[in-house]
C-alpha cells in the first residue's frame, strides 16, 4: 500500500523496498525495485543502497527495524527518514516499557503486572479473583504475542506457551481482559497519526480483526481484515481519545527526551463505563500497521511524499489533510493454517488475482506471494489483502468478498474470515430500519 500511495506522487520516479513482493508492482507503471535478500534490519546494507541509489526519502516502516535504530542510522547520516528513532521506538518494541510510561502519563489502560518467570506470573495470579486475562509477550512476536486466557488456571496455562516466542517472551505482562462496568465487551479501535514530535494530525481510523476465525474465535493473528470508518468511534469519543491519549502520547515522548517524528498507530479498545463509552489503549505501533493501512491510506488525497517531508522538516502543523469520505473494507487471503503450521501451503498456486485486479471498486495489495511466469504462489502466511470500496461499509463489503469469492489455492488452501466489518454493517442495518 505504502508503494502505491507514493507512487502517486509526481516528486517519485523510483521506488526501492527492502525486501518488498512481487505484487508491490502491480498497482503502478513507476519502477519498483525489490531486494529479496535483504532484511529490514540489514542496516549497513540499507545504507549502502541509498547513497548509491542518491535516494531522498526513507519511510521506516517495519517495527525490527525501529528496534534496530534503523532511523537513527539514516538520519546521522542525512538521509531523510520518516520513522522513530529507537528510543521513541520503544513505545511498540517493549511493551513493559510502554506501560510503565502509559502510567507514568496518565494515559488509560488495563490494569497490568509485568513478570519475568512462571513463578512470578503464578504469585500474581494467586494474588487475584478468577477472571479472564491477557498473556502477552513483551518484546515483539510478529503480531502473534497476545494469548487469552479465559480465567487465572488457563492464564498459567498461557504463561507456559510465552516460552514458544523465546527472547520475545522472557519479560511478559498479564492484563485485565477489558471490559465494561455492565459486563459488555469492550470494541477495538485503530487510530493513526502523523507526528513531527511536537505535533501531530490524525490520519484515520479503522476497526481490525485479529482473530484468525469467523466470529472472532481463534488465536490473535496480524490481523484477517478491517473496515473504515469505525462508527464505534463517535465525534464525542473522538475528542476523549485526542485529550488523554494522543495529546499525552506526544507530549510525554517529547517531555522525557524521545521525541516521536513518522506515522504511529493507537491501538484502543472502547469500553462503556456509567452508560458512556471511554478509550482504554490495548498497544502502540510504531509505523504502518497491516490491514489497517490497505484502508486508510487510499482516503488520503494529499501527495504522501509531501506529508513525509512535513513530517521531516518538523512543519506537520501547517499541513491541511485531506480525507475522502469513502467506506472502505479489506479482507486478508491467508495460507490455510495460518498462524500456526502452514508448510504444506508454500509454493502452491493462486488462481483469480488477475480477474481481482479487473473488478471496479476494487484493489489488490500483496504480501507473502510470488510471481513467476505469470502465475502467483503463496510463500507467507498472510499471502494478499482485497479491498473494497463505495459510499457505505455493506457496499464495501460486497465488493470486498465479490472478489474474494474468484480466488482459490490449489488444494482448497486458502483461508479468509467471512465476518470482516460485522458490527458496522449490523449497526447500518439497524440504522436503516428506524
């Protein structure tokens, strides 16, 4: 997605992503050049890239390479970057870290200890009535660090399991499943803004689906599709989530040395206290976040290009976004086994990518595949993500799972969610027969 927002730009003639797929090259005529061998952590050889390549911008935007100091290496050596430095970083790298600091800025979120073994993450538990918890890793897991546990003999249970994410487990946290006073589920949320470190403009927000089943059943995953806008996010709720956790955000960042300059994701979760619904933060992410970004960044009518440099040179305050005012939904096509075991899927084809990229209202965005010789093939767990346009989140959806509905992976192999934008279209439906 990002790819194609900035090819967009008449400032772009060339475009390099490390290490990129196949199909970032499909949505545009520009040139697009992947490295396939590199790793968004391969720092030295990054650098060598964009003093040969004389490139002007660098959007950092994978969260290894904002725990690596990617940013701080380029920016030490003049190279515009859009992307947190390391130590600003740490808002999404280390979770533990981020709670403390969430503490220390009064912004709201789940009642947490943090534990360093089985036996402390045990004496916790015995400390505490029997309810339904969050396991998570502290350190990053590729999305897939959260585990719940529906009460404290099952959230032992999940302490166990930190073992399987090694280092990225060693220091977890244990959280308060959130809900509300009256016992109702709690609603997630994405926002994103666009920071220079001292202020910073809000882009957008969606709702994802991180559980891999229909239902929300099933373990966390990167994330099975979301839609845009949010309806749970209400004006009044809105000014809630500005006041008490971007402004604080930003202004504690700036306030304790670690400035915060690139595109940041709040990941929140609304919950209903006294009758009124209040945001509580589940995460931050430092950078882009997938699918969010697949439905959010095509509303963008500014040049991304410009609004990196704004980002740059610190002038975001002066930078009058522009947002459309479509409903888009974006469905995630994975490997069936996803997110655990799903070998036997790499290397088989996928049919019906050509006859997506042919439909009205619709766009195509990879991942984890390859083409050769014409014909794609699933190499990830998450292979590509479809996404659906029009004046309403039911039109959206339809265009979205139109189009879903032509793919197929030798086999029977591929896996979808068939629920994405549930509560929206429920509440529309609702909305409709009043």
């Amino acid at each position: 997605m990002l790819i194609d927002k900035y090819a967009q730009s008449p400032h772009v003639a060339k475009l390099l992503a490390i290490p990129g797929n196949d199909l970032m090259r499909i949505n545009t005529h520009k040139l697009v050049q992947i490295y396939p061998q590199l790793k968004t952590t391969s720092t030295p050889q990054i650098l060598e890239i964009c003093e040969k390549e004389d490139v002007n911008l660098v959007d950092v935007a994978q969260d290894n390479a904002v725990q690596v100091g990617l940013a701080d290496t380029l920016v030490e050596k003049g190279i515009p970057t859009v992307g947190p430095t390391k130590s600003a970083g740490q808002i999404e790298w280390d979770k533990a870290w981020a709670r403390e600091f969430g503490e220390r800025q009064r912004i709201p979120q789940p009642f947490f200890e943090i534990c360093q073994s089985l036996e402390e993450g045990k004496d916790f538990l015995r400390s505490q009535p029997d309810q339904p918890w969050f396991v998570k890793a502290a350190y990053l897991a590729e999305g897939k660090g959260a585990l719940l546990a529906r009460n404290n003999e099952e959230a032992v249970k999940r302490i166990q399991e930190m073992r399987r994410f090694k280092n990225a487990g060693s220091v977890f946290l244990i959280e308060k499943w959130l809900k509300g006073d009256d016992g109702s589920a709690g609603e997630e949320f994405s926002t994103f803004i666009f920071s220079d470190g001292k202020n910073y403009k809000i882009i957008g927000s969606a709702q994802d689906h991180k559980r891999v089943y229909t239902g929300d059943e099933g373990e966390n995953t990167g994330g099975m599709g979301c839609s845009t806008p949010p309806s749970v996010l209400t004006p009044e709720l809105m000014k809630v989530v500005e006041a008490k956790i971007l402004d604080r955000l930003i202004i504690g960042l700036h306030t304790e040395g670690r400035p915060y300059r690139g595109i940041l994701y709040l990941g929140g979760m609304a919950i209903r206290e006294k009758g009124e619904m209040r945001p509580v933060v589940v995460e931050f992410n430092a950078r882009w976040g997938d699918p969010e970004a697949q439905v959010i960044l095509p509303g963008l009518i500014n040049d991304l290009f410009e609004v990196s440099m704004a980002i740059v040179h610190q002038n975001i305050h002066n930078l009058q976004l522009q947002i459309d005012d479509k409903a888009r939904v974006v469905v995630t096509g994975a490997s069936k086994g996803y997110p655990g075991d799903y070998k036997a899927v790499i290397g088989k084809e996928i049919y019906g990518l050509d006859e997506v990229r042919r439909m009205e209202g619709v766009r195509l965005y990879g991942a984890g595949v390859k083409k050769t010789g014409g014909k794609y093939y699933a190499y990830g767990g998450r292979l590509f993500y479809i996404l659906g346009e029009g004046k309403t989140v039911i039109e959206a959806r339809k265009k979205a799972y139109e189009a879903m509905s032509m793919v197929h992976i030798d086999g029977n192999n591929l896996h979808f969610r068939t629920d994405i934008g549930w509560r929206d279209v429920q509440r529309l439906y609702l909305a409709q027969e009043k």
